[in-house]
C-alpha cells in the first residue's frame, strides 16, 4: 500500500471546473444596492480583471487553464495525496484517512492556485498594481508571490490581529515584494474613520476588504483581487479536486467523505466540486458525502442566515446571497484567521440550503487537540483553519471504530502551520479561550440590515 499517491508533472489537469452549470438551482444574482438589481459585470471592471469578471459568470463547465498559469504551477503542482496510517493506527480504526497536502506550496496554502492565475489575467490586461486583504496571511502571501513572479506590485492590508500575532507572515510577503499595511489603517478614508471611533480595533476581514477596494479604485491602473468567495476563486481551486481524483483513480479507491473546512469556502469547494460534478452526472460510484468544518466563533454555515448581505463592512461591495453573520460581525480573536469571514461563497452556501453540503462546527481548543494529535501521528504541523477539518476526521474515524466501517475519507490539509506557532504556543499554554458566537448577535445584525434595506426580503432570487 502506497503512502503517498502522486502524479507526473504531465498529468496536472488542464482545464478547471466550472461548478455554475451544475448547480441544483441558478445561482441567485450579486445585487447593485443602488439600483436593486442584479449587477451588471462591466460595472466590476473597475475593480477586478476583465477576464476575471468573464470567468464569474460563466456557464462553461470546462476552462482551458493558460499554459503560464500551468508553467508557474509546475513549481509545486501535482500535489501528494497522502494516506493517514499513522493516524490511522493511533486511532485504531478502520477508516481509510486521505489528506491532499497543499501546503507544499512556496507560500504554504492552496491559496497561490487562484493568486497565481488572478495575477495572469491583470498582467495580461497591463494592470500594474494590486491590492487585497489578508486574514491568517495565507492569502496575501500567495498573492505576493504571484506578484513577484508577473512583475506587479502588491498591496496588502492584514487584518491587525493577525499583522502581530503573525510577525513572520508580514516578512514572507516583503521578501516577495509586498506593501503590507496593518488594517484599519490611516492609507484609506473607511480606515481612518473606524479608528477615529475605535483606535484600538483589532480589525476584520470585513474592514479589510473595504480598504483594499477603496485602495483599488482610488489608484491607476491599479485593481482588488479577492482570495476566497467568488466564482473565479473557486474555479481555479478545483486543481485540487481534479488531481486528487485522478490520484484515487490510480489506486482504484472513491471517497465516502469529502471534508473540508470553510473560511471562505475555496479549499472544501476546490477539492469537492469534481466529486459533486460526479454525482450530478451519475459518474459517482458511492454517496460521498460532503462535509464542510467551520469554528463556533465563526458559525456562518451553521448558525448565519441564507440572505443577500454585502461582503465587506463598509457596504461597498454589490449584496450577495449567501449564509451570513452580518456584515458588520466582529470576530473574536481565534487562531484560525483564515476562518473568520461573515458570509462563504455563494455557490457553496447554495448548495449547503439544498441539503447537499453539511456543517460542522468545532471550538478552537478541541481543533487543537487533534491538530496536535495529527502533527504527533503524520509528521505535518497542520495551520489552524485545516485542524478544524482533523478534529471532524478523528472523530468520524472514531465513530467508524465503534461501528467497524471502513470508510474512505478525504480531506484538503490545504496549509502548513509553521507560521502558526504562536497559536501553539497559546495551546501549550493553557491560553486558548472556547469562543461561541450568539445566536441572537447574528439575528441582531441581520435584522439591523433588513430594516435598513427592507427590499432585500422581496428581492425574488433566493426562493
Ligand atoms: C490555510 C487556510 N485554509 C483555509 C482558509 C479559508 O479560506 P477558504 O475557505 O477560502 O479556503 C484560509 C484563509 O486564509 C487559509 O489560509
């Protein structure tokens, strides 16, 4: 039995799949809040790439992946398939545990699979300049590498919490050549007004963005790329899935699990959508099961509400239909920062309300339990947003003991955690508070949105 199942360089796929023409349902519509219909896309083109723009509301299944985007991806791409036998044992199960290991990557994460391509279509389109957010640091990290390999300067605002629990990360996106600014910042307008009320704001996601955007379109030839949530980001991410099934083809084995975890979504969506594409065309050997993990402190898929909402906390984004926390959610300070987004990709949270993609949640003590518990069985120090993922395997596999299934079980380990120590650190320490986030907060700002834009519960898109 093979450890790990890896691929040729020849057999990386050559096309992403494209999940929008497969979808239970039609995606319902991003919505231009001043006209109270959907968007039309040439508005986004100040903001995001064209062809980025064209890629979002594709109905082709299948996109050629640009022979550049492949040439980079070389560099880390095929990824292992790797089984958990250690893991396995130490359980004593029966389970058949798979992790698709992507933090071999330079910057550690799957996140350089869409950076890598986003920074092509803006450098073929002559844009000089990009700006984004980060959260855990994954995402700016990849897209600081990509800048460097296409020649483009990057900004990135880090969300402040992660900018000092994190040092390190801010020093990998400058060897890579990024500006990184601590967000709130004072380089924006939305940035100086959330610290003139709250100078000690730890920051957001939320805030974040709204200051990369306003970066964006308040400088030439400049343009926001985003790591997570839409379309395009997903599309690019299914690389993973893509592989990893060819790779179960090559031992003859099929997943009875796909489990992964949500910040956004583009990790679980990247490594589940080929096998959901299986299922809707009745290729699917099994009825594998779709798992998305996400943190107590940040319950969107089991606790948000399925509304339109903005993306960010300064409303400058178009209303997205999407299982939210509010736009103005402040998250508490959990390790896991890739995790700590409001709302999670359309397509993924439409499929989560059509009952094909389940929820779980964990808090970020238990996510380190079995972090720990992986990182002594397999060797790889997991990153925090991952964990959340280990600790739903662990107990699945154990639960398989109990009732001696064997069943196949697949996860995205879609980053290392070596820049996480300072979270381990904590764990070691006895520091690492259990957060929950309350339900009636989540109805509160709901509800602050609705009553403020009551047009939102006629629009007739989300059925
Ligand atoms: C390692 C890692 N995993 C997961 C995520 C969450 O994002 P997504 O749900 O889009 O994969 C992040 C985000 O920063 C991340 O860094």
């Amino acid at each position: 039995m093979a450890k790990k199942i890896i691929l040729g360089e020849e057999e990386v796929p050559r096309q992403w799949y494209n999940v929008l023409p497969d979808l239970p349902k039609p995606l319902p519509p991003p919505i231009d809040p001043s006209t109270k219909e959907p968007i039309k896309p040439e508005i986004l083109e100040r903001v995001f790439a064209k062809e980025l723009i064209k890629q979002e509301v594709s109905q082709d299944r299948w996109i050629d992946i640009p022979e550049e985007v492949l040439e980079v991806y070389r560099i880390w791409r095929p990824t292992p398939l790797i089984r958990a036998t250690n893991l396995e044992k130490h359980l004593k199960t029966p389970a058949k545990i798979y992790y698709k290991y992507e933090g071999v990557s330079p910057p550690g994460s799957h996140k350089p699979n869409t950076a890598v391509a986003q920074a092509y279509y803006n450098m073929k389109q002559g844009i000089e300049r990009l700006t984004t957010e980060t959260g855990a640091g994954q995402w700016g990290s990849a897209l600081s590498f990509a800048g460097s390999l296409f020649d483009l300067s990057i900004a990135v605002y880090m969300v402040k919490v992660s900018y000092e629990q994190k040092p390190y990360r801010k020093s990998l996106m400058q060897t890579w050549g990024a500006d990184v600014i601590a967000s709130p910042s004072n380089r924006t307008s939305f940035g100086k007004r959330v610290l003139e009320s709250d100078p000690e704001n730890p920051g957001s996601l939320g805030i974040a963005i709204s200051e990369a955007i306003e970066d964006a379109v308040t400088h030439e030839n400049t343009r926001y790329t985003l790591g997570s949530v839409l379309n395009h980001v997903l599309l690019h991410q299914t690389i993973q899935g893509l592989e990893t099934k060819k790779q179960f083809e090559s031992i003859d084995e099929y997943p009875d699990i796909v489990a992964g975890c949500v910040g956004g979504g583009s990790s679980f969506s990247g490594l589940m959508f080929p096998f959901y594409y299986d299922k809707v065309k009745g290729k699917a050997p099994k009825d594998t099961k779709f798992v998305a993990t996400e943190p107590t402190a940040c319950p969107t898929l089991t606790k948000g509400i399925y509304t339109y909402d903005f993306g960010d906390t300064a409303r400058m984004t178009p209303l997205l239909p999407m299982y939210s926390l509010g736009c103005d959610f402040m998250p508490a300070p959990i390790h896991a920062g890739g995790l700590r987004y409001h709302g999670d990709a359309p397509a993924l949270c439409l499929l989560a309300k059509e009952g094909v993609v389940d929820a779980v949640a964990f808090d970020q003590v238990s996510v380190f339990d079995a972090a720990v518990t992986f990182a002594r069985t397999e060797g790889f120090v997991p990153a925090p947003e991952p964990s959340h993922t280990i600790r739903y395997v662990i107990d699945e596999a154990l639960r398989c003991k109990e009732t001696g299934e064997e069943k196949v079980i697949v996860f995205n380990l879609c980053g290392h955690g070596c820049f996480d120590m300072h979270a381990y650190d904590e764990y070691f320490g006895g520091k690492l508070p259990r957060w929950e986030y309350p339900e009636d907060k989540i109805k509160e700002s709901i509800e602050k949105l609705q009553k403020e834009l009551p047009w939102i519960k006629e629009l007739p898109y989300l059925g």
